[in-house]
C-alpha cells in the first residue's frame, strides 16, 4: 500500500492578510485597496470592486440583475451614473424597481419613517410603507395612470417586448424629467432593459387599468425578450453578471443558457466573472471558482476558472462604496474599452460586439 506525502503547510500558508491602517487617505478606493489584504465580509467588498475593474478592463459585456426596494432607499444617482458612464450594458430589473424610477423621474420622492409611526395610521393616511421607507399612495396611482396612459399611446394591433417597451417609456420620461433615473439613463445611453416581472407592479396596474376604462389591447410579447437575452449571451465573447439581490430578474438571467442550447442549438461560455451583493444567500468562498453545488444558486453559470465575489451584505450599503470607489478608479479601464452597441429598430435589437 502507497502512503500519500502529507502535504507540507507552506503549500498553503502563503499570503498573510494585511491589518487596514488608520490613515488620512480619504480615497474610498484607496480604503478598498487596503481591504484586500483582509478577509471575510471586508475582502469580498474589495473584490468586487476590483472584479468590476477586471470586467471593464476585459471588454466584458456586463448584465445587472437587480430586485428590491433599491430606488426608495436612494440608490437611484448611483445606478444611473453606471449606466451613463456604461460601466454596465444590460439591465434585467425587476417590475417594482422600474416603477419605483418611473414615480422619482415624474418629479415624486419616497420618504424616511420613524418607528412611531404605526402601520394604522400610515393606512389612514394612505400611506405605503416599505421598512424604513414611506410613499404616498395618491402618487403611485398617478404615476400608474400615467404610464397607463403611454401604453394606450403605443401601436395597439402588436405586442411589445418589455425590452422594447422600457426603450420606449425611457425616451418618453427623458424629454419631461429634471434628472436622469435608470429608465432615462438606459435611453440615452442604449443600454436594453428587460423586465420578466413587470406584471407584479404599478406598470402593469396602470396598464391594465387603461385597459379596463378605456378598452385599449397593448400586450407585453415576454417571449421575445428570452429570444434578445438569449442572443445578447450569444454575441458576448466575455461575459459578467452583477446580481443586487435575487427573485426573478436573476432567474430570468439564468436561464439563458438553456434557452441558447434548447433554441439556437449553442452552449455559452459562461459567465467569466461574477458578483453577488445580497444579505440572503450562503458564501461559497473568495476571488476563485465558487463550491461546486453554489455556482447555479449564488452566481447563474459560471465558465471555468471564474473571478467570483459574494458580498454578503445589504445592497444599499455596499453599492455607494463599490461605485464611488469605481468613480475614482475606472477611466483608465474605460479608455480602451470596446463594449457591446445596441441599434433599438422598433422590435428588433441589433447586437454589434466589436
């Protein structure tokens, strides 16, 4: 019987973690940078940043997939600054996301609330809560029967593919908003935008009741939206995902690699780079590939070797570090940059991936 050589510990035991100095740097990258040299929560904070840098840098075509209550919780300048600088290049949100960017961009605010504040009398008020957060009711509606109205506008005798329709509803908001959101930032800067949940918000409310008073037919065509998604993964020669929380705009981003075997009869490459930034999912480990049995969980698929952070923290606290820092450290990455364009020609994407 051959005895196996233990393996000796300086195999292992070869980089040190640097303690974070007290200084007077006030560089949010420069804190970053420091970071790390540490481990847990703070190491994958840095990693991610620095994986971001490695996906611009790489002429990645990079895809956010975010969920949740970003926009009310003042996550609204941040996500716009990355789509206008295109430090990403397609979206995936969720139906309450946009519609909370769709209630901020018509000139409305969402609210601080205090924990005196009880659940009856913010229903009395009509009042909307969400945690910490508050909405007036009477504005959701309003912005709901104003998007109701942009439907009825549209060609009622074809469907539209939420893609298309965001395109659309973005270049709308851009000539009457003050400020640029998501929607209007995407317009001008042609990123697409998918949505394969609107149905579960105010859109889809202020479209059916347009519907309901006024018996306009606009249709949402979802499955053309699998068929862009699916050929956008097709055309990336790299490819990154950034997931902000999880539900179906992750799912939806998931899929596509069963949708480019089982349709276009072609295998992805998988996802060369990843981040994960949720406080609801287990940690599979540092800036390497993640544990076999997480990668579909954490990440969607995964190419061999794949550069993986898994920021185990609330979004609204790692997302104004991660993009200041970005603000800070990304021009050089972006000057030779060659990110995927997108032609809008009604339905049809054209997908250019120099």
């Amino acid at each position: 019987m051959v005895t196996q050589r233990k393996p000796k510990p300086s195999k292992y035991l070869t980089i040190p973690t640097r303690p974070v100095p007290v200084d007077r740097d006030r560089s949010v990258a420069g804190l970053l940078e420091k970071m790390e040299g540490t481990g847990f929560g703070g190491r994958q904070l840095a990693e991610a940043h620095r994986i971001w840098l490695d996906m611009l840098g790489d002429n990645t075509t990079i895809t956010v997939a975010a969920s949740g209550g970003l926009i009310p919780a003042g996550m609204r300048r941040l996500l716009a600054y990355v789509i206008k600088n295109r430090f990403v290049d397609v979206l995936v949100l969720s139906g309450s996301l946009i519609f909370h960017d769709l209630h901020e961009t018509l000139g409305r605010y969402h609210f601080q609330a205090h924990p005196n504040m009880t659940d009856a009398e913010l229903e009395s008020a009509q009042i909307n809560r969400m945690w910490d957060l508050l909405a007036s009711e009477e504005e959701y509606h309003e912005a709901e029967e104003w998007v109701g109205g942009f439907a009825s506008q549209l060609d009622q005798t074809r469907p539209y593919s939420t893609r298309e329709f965001l395109h659309l509803l973005g270049r709308e908001l851009a000539e009457i908003a003050s400020e640029d959101g998501v929607l209007t930032a995407a317009y001008k800067s042609r990123v697409p935008v998918f949505c394969p949940g609107i149905s579960d918000s105010g859109i889809a409310v202020g479209i059916a009741g347009s519907r309901f008073e006024k018996k306009n037919n606009f249709q949402f065509d979802v499955v053309q939206d699998v068929l862009d998604m699916t050929q956008i993964a097709l055309r990336a020669r790299v490819s990154g995902v950034i997931n902000l929380g999880g539900g179906i705009a992750k799912s939806f981003l998931r899929q596509t690699e069963m949708s480019a075997v089982h349709i276009f009869k072609q295998q992805v490459h998988g996802h060369k780079y990843a981040i994960q930034i949720a406080a609801d999912a287990p940690h599979p480990g540092g800036r390497s590939t993640a544990v076999a049995f997480d990668e579909s969980l954490v990440y969607g698929k995964l190419g061999r070797g794949a550069l993986t952070a898994y920021v185990n923290c609330d979004a609204t606290i790692a997302l104004p570090i991660i993009i200041t820092a970005l603000s800070q450290t990304a021009a050089k990455y972006m000057k030779g940059r060659r990110r995927p364009n997108f032609t809008f020609m009604g339905r049809e994407l054209m997908i250019e991936v120099p």
